[in-house]
C-alpha cells in the first residue's frame, strides 16, 4: 500500500512529460513523417546535433562514445605521446574546432577554408612560394590541378618554423534589392583578399573557392542511401521539362581506385565518410592516415582511430521536426512545394543495405536529392571538381536547419557562409533554382514569412 503513492508519482510525472514533448514537438504521431527513420531523436535544445541515433546497440552505442572521443582531440606537434601529428599546416587543431556542436562553421579563420586549383595556364615560378605543398588529399581529378606551393587548399596556420601558406582577408559587399511588394532587403557577398606566404598575391591563373564547414549529423544515413535511389532523381537533360537538371558528380575512391558516385562535401566531391573524413585530417589538420600518407609511408593515425572517427559522424542523430499541427507551418510546406523548392530538395529516400543495421532500411525526409546543380552566376566559385562545374553545387539536406542558430547563434548559410538568415539563403538562388527563388520574391509578405516558419519548423 505504501508504494502507491510512489507509482501514482511517478505516474502523473510520466504523463506530464509526455503531454509536454507532444506539445514541444507540435502533437507527432505514430504516422508522423520522421527526419531520420527509427534513428529520429527528440531534441531541440542546443545539443541537438550531439545526439547518438536512437536505436543504437550497446556496442555500437559504445563505438560512438570512442567516436565523440576522436571527433574532440585536439592534436598537437610530435613527437607528443598523445594526439601526436598537427601540422606542418593546417587550419585548425581538432575535428570539432570547425564543426562547433556538430553544426555548421562561421566564415572566419579556422573553420573558413580556401579550396585552390591551376586553371591550366602554365604556372610562373616567380608568383608562388618556392617550397613544395605538405601532404594533402588529393584524389586524381583533371580539372583540379594543385596550385604549385599551395596544392588544393590553403592553410592559414603553420606550426613553429613553418610559415603558413597564406593568409586570407574577407570583406563583405552589401547589396540591396526589392521583393515583389517593394519591401526591400540586403545581401552580402564576399571578396577575399589572399596573400600568400612570400607577400604576393595569388595570380590570375587560381580558382579559388571559400567554403565553411557543413553540419556533420545525420551523415550515416545519407551514406545508406542506394545509389540507384540518387540516381533514379538524376535529369540531367531535363527530359520532363521541368527545368530542373539535376545530375551526380562521379569522384575518385582512393581505396577502389575507380570512379564513384559522389556524395558529401558541397560539391559531392567525396565518395564516402571515411574518405570525407581521413581527408579533412590531412587537409585541414596535417595529420596523415592510412588514405593519406607521408611520403615514406608513415601515418599519424591508424586506421582504428579513422574508422571510430567516421563513425560517430555516421551515428549521429537527426532531430525530430516540431510544429507539425501549425497552420502557419502547414501553409509554408505548401508553399515550399508550390514554389517547386522540393524538386531539388527532395522530402524523402530510403536507405538500403548498411553495415550500421539500425540505419539500415529506414524512410527518412532530408531534403536533398544529393544532386548536383547549376545555381546561377550569383552563387558561382568558378572552380569545377570533377564533374561538377563551377556553378554547380550539391543540393544540401535541410532537415535539421531550424535549429542552426539555436545549436551556434550567429551561424551562416550556404557554402561560404554569405547568408546570415535563411530568407537570404533562399533570395541567392538562381539557375535552376531561379524560379523557385521568384516564386518567394513574389509572395505576399505573409506567404513569405509562413515559408520560413516552415524551414525553422525542420
């Protein structure tokens, strides 16, 4: 008799939870489209991107947690007992110093990087630094050629005695235009100003690309994603008319030695998450690998410490979206798919066969065909990457979005972080996307703001 009070607490605490989540999440269901499948987590807080899919096994829950552990090491110079194998070069020190919380990078020093490439006019030795590039991740692709001194990225830091490659100012451009009801709004695009590490400037002959780091959750099931799913959204002679010309960037797989279908990096250009990520510990940490080696065949880190490493990111979770029973919100998806942003940012695939059993099979809803696009001239880098053009992009996943300022206030969008809010995300679109972007240029100021709820609502 005594324990009833005991359950009836516990009970009524119970309950209430469970009226406050479904209030918090905007009343899901059962039949509730879930972001990420079964691995869906119910978090909209600060952490939302730091959380292991839902459903994992104690072992491979485990297997994250030594994940976590390598995604936050910081390394430091050999021949250091612990994290030994920073630099020479590098732009930041540790996995999680560009990706802060798992989320999206800010264009600044450390997480902003300066993708470079020879646009095939003969080099002069006199415009560039003498020394020769450090090991970076370079997979063979023709019209990506290394940059003499500076291979395929800069790096803005070096360690002591090793002057970094450059250094790389942004300045800021405003621009003004009007929507269709003469409310005005502004733009920003940025102009950098590169100085390479024998005081002159990069010649004519670079491309050059500013990219900020992408949010890393929710990779995994992108990964499991079948490649006859992507292809089956592909049109790239746009045979039903519509306008829209999606096709897949075919990349090179280090360890297959043979083209694949891209999947990750804005412009697809990396096959997979180990690839993606034994990449960006030589590219933007200087630590080599078992992909990517020092010269005389040694590594910093061993292929254990690579592959616990991808997956944490192939494990993290993708937050559940809230505000389903909004009308604002209701309106806005209708909007969304009026205005025909879901041909390219497509709601739902499916995975197929995984290594990760709890990730494979699901329905999942991100937003994305993992295609590539034209986006206009205002969006332009003007550096191709295999097959990608320099108006390309790859369609990025939008589940998740919502909470991109909650999880690092003050974030960015789109791939050089030039879009401080969402709504000037969308006004950047153009080429394929340039009908959709007039369709919300021409919405009432009400259809606009309904649009937006809907993208903070993922």
């Amino acid at each position: 008799m005594k324990s009833f009070p005991i359950l009836l607490v516990l009970f009524l605490v119970g309950a209430i939870a469970a009226i406050i989540i479904s209030i918090f999440l905007g009343n899901q269901t059962a039949a509730t489209p879930l972001a990420g499948g079964e691995t869906t987590v119910f978090n909209r807080a600060s952490s939302a991107y730091e959380q292991p899919s839902a459903g994992l096994s104690e072992e491979n829950f485990q297997r994250h947690g030594e994940g976590d552990i390598a995604f936050e090491a910081v390394f430091v110079t050999p021949p250091a007992t612990i994290n030994s194998g920073l630099g020479p070069l590098f732009n930041n020190a540790s996995c999680v110093g560009c990706h802060i919380r798992n989320g999206r990078g800010l264009p600044e020093k450390g997480q902003l990087l300066v993708r470079v490439s020879q646009n095939g006019v003969p080099p002069s030795n006199e415009e560039f630094s003498e020394k020769d590039y450090y090991a970076e991740a370079i997979a063979p692709a023709e019209n990506a050629t290394p940059v003499p001194g500076l291979g395929t990225q800069i790096q803005e830091q070096g360690v002591y005695g090793h002057p970094p490659e450059g250094k790389v100012e942004i300045a800021w451009q405003e621009q003004t235009g009007k929507y269709g009801d003469e409310t005005t709004y502004s733009l920003r695009t940025p102009e950098a100003n590169i100085i390479q590490s024998n005081g002159k400037p990069l010649p004519a002959s670079v491309m050059t690309s500013l990219r900020i780091p992408p949010p890393v959750f929710g990779l995994g099931l992108l990964e499991a994603v079948e490649d006859k799913t992507i292809l089956a959204n592909s049109d790239p002679e746009d045979k039903n008319g519509d306008g829209i010309s999606g096709h897949p960037n075919q990349v090179w797989d280090i360890e297959k030695e043979s083209l694949v279908l891209g999947r990750f990096g804005w412009k697809a250009n990396q096959p997979n998450l180990i690839q993606q990520t034994a990449s960006a510990y030589v590219n933007d940490m200087g630590v080599t690998n078992p992909l990517f080696r020092e010269p005389d065949g040694s590594e910093d880190i061993d292929r254990k410490t690579l592959e616990v490493a991808a997956f944490y990111v192939q494990t993290l979770a993708v937050p559940a979206r809230t505000l389903l029973k909004d009308s604002k919100v209701k309106r806005g998806e209708e909007l969304f798919a009026q205005a025909k942003c879901s041909s390219c940012h497509v709601s739902e695939l499916s995975t197929g066969d995984y290594f990760i059993p709890e990730l494979a099979h699901q329905k999942i809803h991100p937003y994305t065909d993992m295609l590539l696009h034209d986006m206009g001239a205002g969006l332009a880098d003007g550096r191709p990457d295999f097959q990608a053009t320099g108006t390309e992009w790859r369609t990025p996943p939008l589940w998740g979005i919502g909470l991109t300022q909650t999880v690092l206030p003050y974030s960015t969008y789109l791939h050089d972080g030039r879009a401080r809010t969402l709504e000037e995300a969308i006004l950047w679109h153009g080429g394929e996307a340039e009908v959709a972007k007039e369709a919300f240029v021409n919405m009432s100021s009400s259809d606009r703001s309904a649009l937006l709820r809907f993208l903070q609502s993922l």
